[in-house]
C-alpha cells in the first residue's frame, strides 16, 4: 500500500540536538577553565601512591584563605553537576538517535543488530519510496517491533504471523520480532505515536486481521495492504521509516487457508504485505512474491530477497 508520506513534521532533530549538545560541552570547557580545574573531578580524593597529593592544582604552591577555599569548592560543584548534567543529556541522546550506549567506558554497542543478509543471486525488485536516490528504510540499528491485533484470526492461521515476521527477519537482516498481542483496532489514520497505549517513541508495526468493512482498501480482489510511515527527523537529513501497518483480509484469508497447502498460502500473503512494510513496491516479475498477484508462490524470490537485504543494510539512524 502506497501511504502518504509524513515528511517533516519534526524539526527538534538530530542536528539541532547535536549543535545544542557541542554549545554545552564548549561551556563546560569554559566553567572548567573559569574554576581553574584540569578536569571536573578534580575534587575527586587523590589515588593513593607515590604521587598522592601531587601540587598539579592551580594555586598549590600559596596558602588559600577560607574564603578563596570555599569559593573554589563552589565553582568545582557547578562544574561537575554541570558535566553530570551533559553526559545524562548525551547518553539520553545517543541512546535515542543511534541505539548507543554511554557508559564510563565510552560508547559502545555501535552498529546493526541483526547478521548481515545474503542478498543471493539478485533479481527484479522496486522500492516504495526512496530519497536522494537511495532506497528508504528502517534503521538497522533498532529493534522493530511488531505488534499483533488477533481479534479476528481466522481458524488454522495461527502462527503464520510469527513465521513471516521471522522470515522478513532473515531476508533483511533486521531485528524484527512479534512482541505480542493488542487490541489497536486497524485504522487508515493511525497515529505514529500512542504513548498512552505503548509508551514514548514511535508506535510499533501493527499487524491486524480485519474486515473490508473496516478497511475500504481490502474491497474486492484485495487480500492484504502493507505500508510504512518515513520521517525526516531533522528536517534536512534522509527519511526512515519509523512504523507501519499490515491489514489482513481475515474473510478472505480465511478461505484460502481451508485450501491445500492453504497455510503456506496465507503465510506468503503476510511475507508479500511485510514486504511493502520494509520497505519492497511491486514488480512486474511472477517469479517474485513482491508480483502484484500471487500465483501460488509461497517464498521470496530472488529479487525480492536482493531487495529486502539491501532495505536491511540502510545507515544507522
Ligand atoms: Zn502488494
């Protein structure tokens, strides 16, 4: 399903962030400089050994008055509360914008989280959107999370949901899971974000079975819709895709998983829209399950796997 693009609704972004967070660190260089410490623990007692006590502090070699003493100790407080402070605020924002964490022996967990995937032999494959001429992706950095509404799962589908799920995960290379059920009842107009229903941060991918009633788009010959939402955090940097949606025809579906072989049918249905998910659009190939009709293919071609390990491989945001 081709959704409209949701460009650019946030411009308190990661460049802004990152200039915000270079304007604090040049303060606190200047607080440091101003109480005259070499470091912000500086007041930090003194390892002990040969050098304990060493007169590297700024004014050691004279007497202070109390008065000197206390102004000093006042100045070294605002300096550490104030880098406290800064690395609270930076681990907050690596943690958020790169799926990094900042800890006392720096950064670490850089990088995708999933294996690299195999984009076999190649083939045909489109992507749904792209920018600047790159495909448009999810981070590879960031777990994606899949919820599922089962309200109305037809009999003998259970299971296929996880099963496809696992398969995007392995074409792609992404960390992409089923975390469990909800009752977000399918919508054309979903919210990106529901804190009230899944906390801070972009809502998850939502999976549901639904009715041609509830979701016009699946009248007719439509057994499924798959799509993602992309956003430009900084409002000049590349578009990600932050959520999406995959509505599934339980009437029709459920026909179809009465026929033979009809779960790895349906299964294929769930890939085909998971597909559009991560990112794939149609091709004009009936080798690949990213064909507009599914003539009875039942996994991933080669192009669509050429396709879905490079939306795997996008940069880390
Ligand atoms: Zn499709």
């Amino acid at each position: 399903m081709a959704r409209g693009r949701i460009a650019d609704r946030l411009t308190f972004g990661p460049a802004r962030r990152r200039r915000q967070m270079l304007r604090r660190l040049r303060e606190l260089d200047r607080l440091d400089a101003a109480a005259g410490a070499s470091n912000p623990w500086a007041d930090l007692p003194p390892a002990p050994g040969p050098y304990a006590g060493s007169s590297r502090r700024a004014g050691a070699g004279r007497p202070l008055s109390e008065v000197e003493r206390r102004e000093r100790r006042r100045r070294r407080s605002v300096a550490v509360l104030t880098a406290l402070v800064v690395l609270g605020i930076s681990g907050l924002y690596l943690h958020d914008e790169y799926g990094l964490t900042l800890s006392r022996d720096g950064v670490s967990g850089f990088g995708r989280l999933g294996p690299l995937p195999d984009p076999g032999d190649g083939g045909a494959h489109a992507f749904a959107q792209t920018d600047q001429g790159q495909p448009v992706t999810y981070s590879p950095c960031r777990p994606l999370e899949v919820v599922v509404n089962r309200g109305l799962e037809p009999p003998g589908t259970d299971g296929l949901v996880e099963e496809a799920v696992a398969r995007v995960a392995e074409a792609t290379g992404l960390q992409m899971t089923v975390v469990g059920g909800t009752d977000e009842p399918p919508s054309d107009d979903r919210e990106l974000r529901q804190p009230v229903r899944y906390g801070a941060g972009w809502a998850p991918v939502l999976v549901a079975w639904t009715t041609p009633e509830v979701i016009p788009g699946l009248a007719g010959d439509v057994v499924g819709l798959g799509g993602s939402a992309a956003v430009s955090e900084s409002g000049i940097g590349l578009r990600r895709y932050v959520t999406g949606t995959a509505w599934l025809d339980a009437p029709a579906l459920a026909d179809l998983a009465a026929e033979p072989q009809g779960r790895a049918l349906v299964r294929a249905v769930i890939m085909h829209e998971l597909g559009h998910v991560v990112g794939l659009d149609h091709v004009d190939d009936r080798r690949e399950l990213m064909y507009a009709e599914n003539g009875g293919a039942i996994d991933f071609g080669p192009g669509d796997l050429e396709g879905l390990a490079r939306l795997g491989t996008g940069p880390c945001r």
